[in-house]
C-alpha cells in the first residue's frame, strides 16, 4: 500500500469489528469508517502519509 491509499475490510465475525479498529495505528493506518448493514460490517482504512 502507498500513503493514501484505501481498503475496505467486509465481515461477519463480531469481534473483528472491534479488533480492526484497535489495530490500525499500530499498522501505520487511519480509520476512515465503519459501516453496518445487519450483520455484516465493513470497515474503511487508509495508509497515513502524504500520497506520492
């Protein structure tokens, strides 16, 4: 991943959606949104810096 760019996590799995979130400055990552539909959740991350 270069700075700026963006991916979306799609789940199901309940604990994941407070993991992720958690982890993402330890990754070098922003959380950009989380969204939820039922039971299905998808969540938003960029990669911090400037984009090239």
């Amino acid at each position: 991943m270069e700075p700026g760019d963006e991916v979306t996590i799609v789940g199901d799995y309940r604990p994941s959606k407070k993991e992720i979130p958690m982890a993402v400055g330890a990754l070098g990552l922003e959380l950009v949104s989380i969204e939820e539909e039922g039971d299905v959740w998808s969540i938003t991350v960029r990669k911090a810096g400037n984009p090239a």
